[in-house]
C-alpha cells in the first residue's frame, strides 16, 4: 500500500499543489496517510469532499487523514467536527515543507488554518511533472483579487501573488529535460500575473520569455484564462508563436449584460464576442473552451437564452457548465433564487448545446492532419486540445495524423506514414 495517498478534488492548480504535498510528507516519513485536497467551488464539491473523507476512513482505517484545500480554509470547522479528521491544514501552509515535518513528528496542531489574506507570496514549488507522461503543470500564480458576487475562491485562496519569471522558466526548463513535450502554466487567475513583481509584466511577455529561453519546449499552453486581462503581448504571442498552443479556455459565465453585471464581472457580451473574433483573426485555428454559469440568481428565461446563444455567437467548443449553487458568505447566494428544477433544467440544456457544439468543432478536423502529442497509449491531444484516437504510438511522442472521423468526443485519426 503507498504510505501517502493523495485525494484531489476540483482545479488543476490543486492536482498540481497535491503533488508537491505528496512528495513532502514522503519526505518527511508521515507513514500511512490520507491527504484530501479539497474544494469550495459549489456547495455541492464541499458536500463531495465530506463523502470522500468518509469513504476513505472506511478503506483505511488506520491512516492519519489531513484535510486541506480550499474547502478547509473557508470552512475549518465543518472538516474539524468530522470525527474521520486527523488534522486540518490550511491553503497557505500545506505547501511548505515544515507543515509536514511538523505533522510527522506529532508538533503541528490538529487545525492548522492561518489568515490567507495576509499572504503576499507564492513560491516556485519544484516537482518532477504531473498529469500524464506528457504533459505537465505549472503554477505561475495563486489567489484573486477580484470579487465576483458568487464566487467564494478569493477567501480560499488569498491576494493574487506570482511567482517570479526566472522561476517559471528553471521549472520548465528542467520538466522539458526530463522529457515532458508540453507545458501548461496554470493558476487561480494567470492573466493577473505579474502584478505584484516589479515593473509589473504581463502573462503575455512570460509566455514570450518561456519560448525565448526554453526553445525545447514543444509545446506551451494556457489554463483558463480572464479574456478581458488578455494583453497585448499575450494575443501577438497567440499570432506569432506556433509552440503556443491554439486553444484558449474563457471564463465568461454568462451570456447576458444584466447577469454578467450581477455577477460583478468586467465585461459584457459585447467584449466577450470580440474577443474571440480578434484572436480567430490573429490565430484562425484557435480553439474556445468556456466555462457557463446555468440559474444564477434573477436568471429569467431570456437572460438564459443570451448564454444559450453565447456558444454560437464565440464559436466554442469545449464547454464546463456549472448549475449555480449558493455559497454562504457571497453576495449572489442573498439574491432572489432560481428554483433548483430550472437551475438544473437550463444547466442540461446548455450541455446539450455544449455537444453539439464539441461535435460541429470535431467534424471540421475531418481530413485535416494534425500534430498529435500521445498522453497515454491510444490517446493524445491535438494542438487545439481536441483529444485523438491514435493507435501504435507511445506516451510522449508527436507525430502526424490525418483524421479520418470521430465519435462525438473524440478525433480518430491515422499516423502519416
């Protein structure tokens, strides 16, 4: 049995956080331990971090379980009165190292939860890669400084802080070395990078300063991403550099003025299209992924249909839809309610529009040839994040492939011989 299992619930910055944490307390000889990294995103990931803790107390009953993650810092208490808990450790110290000495040798307090606003910093945490055999993570930046009304992220994870552009690149430098062909950088809100280093530079001349410095890297691509942060540099990169993968996932949320606006976001619909037409202009094979807010609160039968729209209106084609659940604490869950039935009803409809539109992408690729980077065997990813079908080839090459169909999720292609 591995001394140290690991549970990572929600964003990719915790599957990423989760391998630092587990390399950690490896280090630091904790024996058979548990560690759930949680997630407060909706109620409905808190109420899945419970059951996790619980399912696992039952498969291992006698290891050491740590909650941590942003459900533990918003809510210390909930996991504290949970009997199956050992320790609760908060967002900003379940990175360091002398957290998981401290809880190795029997130091640390069973609620261990600091002010996560007070934290100005995030560091460069040096990890071997994860994700697959191909492709690897890493954290650019942590935290938000922006409040959207139903969004309870901000007090889990803190202040925006980056980390520094001489760190990014020694991480990638090293993870290509060890032979990973892609990077992803990935954060809380990276298009806010570099607002708190000096001089203030933007994602976009990091992504320039990782392709200059880091010509081996094949592939470099972007989590999601606040569009109306998007800077210059970042969309001439997006025009002009081919190891910049074309696929950019948007956080809109919504496809109406009025929502947005209630939502307390910085755009409107309006600036939500351009955008995607000015980087189809600069990148034409450029890919959109989203993530839709279904039943935000005052949400009429209108306001719905403009998200509805929204998916056609930008061209997307990869969709997360999230039916809209209170958090206690934010302004949008004192807002008059949608009924949980429509809620659930329009958040259907949208991933219905979503597969259709995943499908409509998919059948454009037909007959095309594409670089496929091989993630695991049979399996790779496209440039524009499409997944492929593609036999005989191992994890971690590129190769050629002409794509002969597909199934409705996925691109089958055929390696050019």
């Amino acid at each position: 049995m591995t001394v140290t299992r690991v549970i990572t619930l929600g964003c990719r910055l915790n599957g990423y956080e989760s391998e630092v944490m587990s390399g950690q307390a490896e280090a630091a000889g904790m024996g058979e331990t548990v560690i759930v990294n949680t997630c407060a995103v909706t109620a409905e990931a808190v109420r899945q971090a419970r059951q996790a803790i619980r399912r696992a107390r039952r498969e291992q009953p006698g290891a050491r379980i740590v909650v941590t993650g942003c459900a533990a810092q918003i809510e210390p208490e909930t996991f504290a009165g949970m009997p199956e808990v050992d320790h609760v450790v908060g967002n900003a110290e379940k990175t360091s190292r002398a957290t998981w000495v401290a809880l190795a040798e029997g130091r640390l307090e069973r609620v261990k939860v600091d002010d996560i606003m007070s934290v100005r910093e995030t560091a460069g945490h040096l990890i071997d890669g994860f994700g697959t055999r191909a492709r690897a993570y890493v954290q650019v930046q942590n935290g938000c400084d922006h409040r959207c009304t139903f969004c309870i992220i901000p007090f889990g994870r803190g202040p925006s802080r980056s980390v520094p552009a001489g760190d990014v690149v020694a991480e990638i430098r090293r993870l290509v070395e060890r032979g990973y062909g892609e990077v992803v950088l990935t954060g809380v809100d990276i298009t806010s990078w570099g607002g708190d280093l000096p001089g203030t530079p933007t994602l976009g001349r990091l992504v320039r300063q990782i392709l200059k410095h880091v010509p081996e890297l094949k592939r470099l691509r972007l989590s999601s991403i606040d569009q109306v942060e998007a800077d210059a540099d970042l969309m001439a990169a997006l025009a002009e550099e081919e190891r910049l993968m074309p696929h950019l996932h948007l956080s809109l949320q919504a496809g109406d003025d009025m929502v947005l606006k209630r939502m307390r976001r910085r755009h409107l619909r309006s600036d939500a299209i351009g955008f995607c037409a000015e980087a189809r202009r600069l990148r034409p094979d450029i890919a959109f992924g989203a993530d839709l807010i279904a039943g935000f609160p005052t949400e009429t039968d209108d306001m719905f249909t403009g998200s509805l729209d929204l998916v056609d209106a930008c061209g997307l084609a990869y969709l997360h839809v999230f039916p809209y659940s209170p958090r206690k604490g934010t302004p949008a869950a004192r807002m008059p309610q949608v009924a949980r039935g429509t809620i659930k009803q329009r958040a259907a409809l949208l991933r219905e529009k979503g597969d259709a539109a995943l499908a409509r992408h998919l059948s454009i690729q037909v007959g095309r040839s594409v670089e496929v980077l091989m993630e695991r065997d049979g399996l790779g990813r496209a440039p524009d994040f499409a997944e492929v079908a593609l036999d005989g080839l191992a994890p971690g090459l590129v190769a050629a492939a002409t794509i002969g169909g597909h199934d409705g999720r996925r691109l089958i292609g055929k390696v050019v011989a």
